[in-house]
DNA sequence: TGCACATTTGACATAGAGTGCCAAAAGTAG
DNA sequence: CTACTTTTGGCACTCTATGTCAAATGTGCA
C-alpha cells in the first residue's frame, strides 16, 4: 500500500491526511448546522448530507454526533503540546506554556477552518447541552496526558510522576477557564491570549491557595 | 401540597427525600449491573427492571443511561463543598479544604451506599467507555462551580474573580487527579485522603509551575 | 369513610442514534 | 485490462430517549 510519494519519518500517509481533511469539513459543516438550527434540531442524516455522504460513512468518521466538534475544539490545544516540546529548553516550564500557547493560537486555528466567532458560538452552546460539555471537557481531559510527556521531559522527570500529572492538570484548567471566560465575556474581549496568560501566571504561584 | 411535617427551612420536603432515595437505590442497581455484566451489555430496561420500575419511569428519574453513576460520583464531593462552607473562617484555605475533605470521604461515602471498592470498579470502567467518563469530568466541572462561593467568602473575594475561580479549578484537578491516581493505582493504596492531601499541598505552591 | 384533587407511574408509539453485514464503487498494483 | 484492496453506501436491526395519555396512587377535606 505505500505509495511513492516521499513522506518524512513521522509524516502521516496520503490517506491519512484525505482522512483528516474529510474529518474538518464535517466538523464544519456540524458547527454551521448547530449553531443555525441547533444542536438537538439537526440529525445525523442532516450532517452527513451536508457533507455529501451517506449516514453510514458518516459514522466511520465520527463515533458519535457530538465528537464532530471535538477536532474544533482539539485544534488549537494539539498544536500548543507540540510547541512545548519543540520550545527553547533554557525557558522556565511557565513561560515555555506561554509562549507555545502564543504561537499556537493563530497558526492553529485557522487550519482548522474556524474564527474566533464561531469557536465562541460554539462555547456558548456548550454550556447549554451536556453531549457537547461532556466533549469540550473531554479534549481538556486529553490534553492532560499529552502534556505530561512534555513536562516530564522539560523538568528531567517521570511521566508519571504525581507533581509532573499535577502540573499538566492546573495548566490545563488555568487554559480551560481562560478559554470559558473569553467565550462567556462580551465581544469587546481581547484575543484569548491574554487571558491565557494571566490564568498561567496566576496558577503559578498557587493564586489564591498559596500559603 | 405542604404537608403538615415540620421541616426545617432548607430541608428538602418528603417527596423530594423519596425522590433522592430512589435515585440512590438505582444508581446501586446500575453501579452492580455494569460491573458485573459490562456498561454496553446492560440496558436500560435491565436497569429499570432491577430498579423494580418501569423503563418510562427510570427516564424521570435520569435523563440517560450514563447519568444513572453521577451520584455515586458526586456523594462525596458534594459534601465536601458544603464542609468547606462551614469549615472554621481561620483556617488558611488550603487547610480548609483538606479538613472539609477528611471529614466529608467517611461519612458521605457511607451514607450513598458505595463502598471504595465499588467506586474503584467504577472508576476503572470510566477509562475505557466514553460516555461515563463524561459524567465524571461533568462531576467535577459541576464542583468548580459550587466551589466558587465558598472560596470567594472564605478570602473577601467575588466568585467570578478570576483567581477564586482558578483556585476552585485548580484545587478541583488536583482532588479528581488524586482520585484517578487511587483508582489506578494497586489495591494496597491507602484511602483516597493521603492523595488527596499531597496533591492539594503540591498546587498550593505552584508546584513544578512554581517560578 | 368517601369524594375531589394533584402527582406519580406505566404502557404505547415514535424518532433518532449507533452498529453489523454485505454488496457496489473507487482506487492501486501488476 | 485484470486481480486485489479499500472505501462507501444501503439495509436491517437494537437501543436510547421523549411525547402522549390513561391508570394508579397518594393527599386534603368533608
């Protein structure tokens, strides 16, 4: 099956990447049909003909109507893991979270085919329908472990470490909640950078736990 | 409808005590159904019928099938809010928090009829099927938001301050990290409160986040 | 005790979610 | 063009979840 496309070590084949492509676009389409008619409105069936695919495609793709979503929402925070094990070694764990979450955040989303409009939209029907929470809490959940092998390798510990687990955990939330506070506020809010970094400077120091 | 019984003023009237007995008792059917013949083999019909009702009427009780273990989750968590509340003012708060917690994991275990091995079982199916691990995190995510209050009055703040909410989230992960940590771990680990207790004690500081 | 009332429960019908199975279609190598 | 593999679509089926309505149950009051 290996095609004579050349293809770097950890590249993903051809039909992997037609695989994701297919996988954004249904994300897409999902998050235009939730967000005009609403989520309990729209069907399967709905998604996957705006799709152009048959209902059971669709679900060779998806495992459920609510994980369409989920690569919205995975967009930016895979790129950020990445960044922290590709950032400057010399830099403090905090600042290194900083500063891949930085460069993250317009290169990512964009590829992934969704503004800061929509990804807000998006957050704000979260709140309101538990498959979608349970999804938006899911990714976060995710990104914990994936994290860890990041930290660990910055801070010459064990993955599994419980400070090295701990760590990965109170970024993640700082991140979540800036991200639910910048989709909660008005529109007049800044980019979400800036709440992210507030977020991580505050649970750097313990914030209000601090002895 | 007042009944004549004497009921305290946040007392919860009969009806609603019967209605929270019952939910109990089909959280215990579905918890042993699950454990013993797996979450996808066992209907909702099982449940129900285990449940001595019929499948309408289990639908008035939970909204879905999964949501059926999400008291046996909260028990603990939720009395532990409540214990922070009304723990002693001087305490610091991360003390307070550890001393709501130990007082709060006998007690209200006990009293929602899981034992920790029962919640143990539990926690390992959560791994592996999507859907309950969505209650889980839903738990927790539910939790921050009560431990807000609490935590802005115990430090003179606003709950939607950005630190108590931080605060809430972080000391939040850090218990559901201990948790999962148990739960994995080998059956020779003590009960849940020394996890509990060093996690907190680690993001107090900032832990490996710390500058 | 018996009657009028509200609430709870159960049975039925139905739409939608999700899966196994097999055949048609499309892509690939030779 | 042919043989082969992978992807897609159609079909049947189970289970989840909800609306509707009637029967059962409980409650207040005479």
């Amino acid at each position: 099956m290996t095609t004579s496309t050349r293809r770097g070590p950890g590249r993903p084949s051809l039909t992997e990447r037609r695989r994701e492509d297919t996988r954004t676009e249904v994300s897409g389409a999902a998050a235009r049909l939730f967000t005009e008619r609403g989520y309990d409105a729209t069907t399967v069936e709905d998604i996957a003909a705006a799709s152009g695919m048959a209902l059971r495609t669709f679900y060779r793709y998806f495992r459920a109507k609510e994980e369409t979503i989920a690569p919205l929402f995975a967009a930016g925070i895979r790129d950020w893991v990445q960044r922290l094990a590709e950032a400057d070694p010399d830099l403090g764990l905090v600042d290194a979270l900083l500063a891949a979450y930085r460069g993250s955040v317009r290169h990512s989303r964009a590829s992934a085919g969704i503004d800061d409009g929509q990804l807000r939209a998006l957050l704000r029907m979260v709140e309101s329908h538990g498959a979608l929470r349970a999804v938006w809490l899911n990714v976060y959940r995710d990104t914990e472990d994936q994290l860890r092998p990041a930290i660990a390798a910055r801070c010459g510990r064990d993955p599994d470490d419980l400070d090295v687990q701990l760590a990965a955990g109170t970024a993640n939330t700082a991140v979540r909640i800036a991200m639910e506070r910048w989709a909660a506020g008005e529109a007049s809010a800044r980019s979400a950078d800036d709440a992210v970094a507030r977020a991580l400077k505050s649970v750097a120091t313990g914030g209000l736990l601090a002895p």
